[in-house]
C-alpha cells in the first residue's frame, strides 16, 4: 500500500511492502506486484537488510529524465536528508553519502557543535560546502528540525497527522512543529481535530 500526498514537493509518502532486492544503496520494494527501487544509506541498509516485510519513508526527488525514490528506516534520517538538500551546493547523492558515513545523531552532533573536521571528512563535502552547512543548519537544528522529531514520535500518531494535515495547509513544517509543541506541553490529551484547530489559533 503507498500513501500519496498531492503537493508538489511530496507525491510518495511511504512504500510498504516486501523487501525483494537490497545492497548497501539500492533496495527494491514490492508493492501489490510493482517493484520500486529506491536509494538509500547505509544506515538504512543496516536496519533492513534482514526484513521480509517493511516499510520504508520516501523522499522523492523529480527531475526532467527521472524520479528517483530515497528512501529511509526512520523519520530523523529522512529529515536530516530533507535539511541537507536544502543547503545550496548539497545534491541528494551527496546527501545520502553523508548520511552513510556517519550516523544521523553523529551528523546532528557534528552539524550543532560546529564540528567541521568531521564534516570535510566526508567524501563529496570540501571546506566550503561544509562550511555552508554550519552556517545554514545550527540554528535550524538547534530551534526546529530533528530536535523536535522524537517529542513528536512519543506524542503519538495523532500529533503526526496533525502535523501533516497543517502542512498540507499550506503551513511550514518548522512553524507547525512549533505551534503543536506548545500544545503537547500543556501536558493535556487532545484529538487530531483539536490539536489542528488550537495550533491555527497561533499560527
């Protein structure tokens, strides 16, 4: 079963079938007779290389001669790959070499702590595009993206969906992340309708 999202940026949302074909950077997935190759990691590679049944988050990259599925274990991966491609000069290929060089936590180490050394020493990444990174990426990191990625999977699905539906809205996903976090603070239990309409009331 794929779940489609229709906005222009995000059409493959998951692939969730058997794991047919795998190595270090390619993976085939079967959904309902259709095969779907997709990139990933390394890391992605090490947590399901030995499952039968999986699914697997999608990030989909469209250009003139190919749409190309990346895809990705688990969410704080996949966000990682989503801040990184962000940044001028870093490709999705680049990207995806980076996160199979080091861990998602030791990227975000790296990335918050300024650590440059470690960041050049990935193939592709020379002194100025690591330096771009740092520049664009701290304070993003430090104030939104993947810090907030792991409150949101304890929360629960509802919070999920509810972040989803804000950003099919129209609303940014950092600005969402945001305004649901103040409500999950609160420390009280509310639906997927009710956590949509507290967090339009703030944003």
């Amino acid at each position: 079963m794929i779940a489609f999202f229709c906005t222009s940026k995000r059409m493959i949302e998951h692939l969730n079938g058997k794991l047919t074909t795998i190595t270090p950077a390619f993976a085939v997935i079967d959904c309902g007779g259709v095969g779907y190759g997709v990139s990933i990691s390394l890391q992605t590679f090490e947590k399901i290389k030995s499952q039968q049944q999986l699914k697997l988050l999608i990030h989909m990259v469209v250009r003139e001669d190919a749409h190309i599925l990346f895809g990705f274990a688990e969410e704080t991966e996949r966000v990682l790959f989503r801040l990184l491609i962000s940044v001028q000069g870093i490709g999705p290929n680049t990207a995806r070499m980076m996160l199979s060089s080091l861990t998602a936590s030791e990227l975000q180490n790296a990335i918050m702590t300024g650590n440059l050394a470690l960041l050049k020493s990935v193939k592709g990444v020379g002194p100025k595009t690591a330096q771009r990174l740092l520049i664009e990426l701290q304070d993003k990191m430090k104030t939104g993206g993947t810090e907030h990625t792991a409150t949101f999977r304890a929360a629960g699905a509802q919070v999920e969906e509810a972040l989803t539906a804000l950003t099919m809205l129209g609303f940014t996903k950092n600005d969402s992340e945001k305004a649901l976090l103040k409500i999950i603070n609160t420390g009280s239990t509310f639906t997927v309708e009710e956590l949509v309409k507290q967090a339009l009331k703030t944003l």
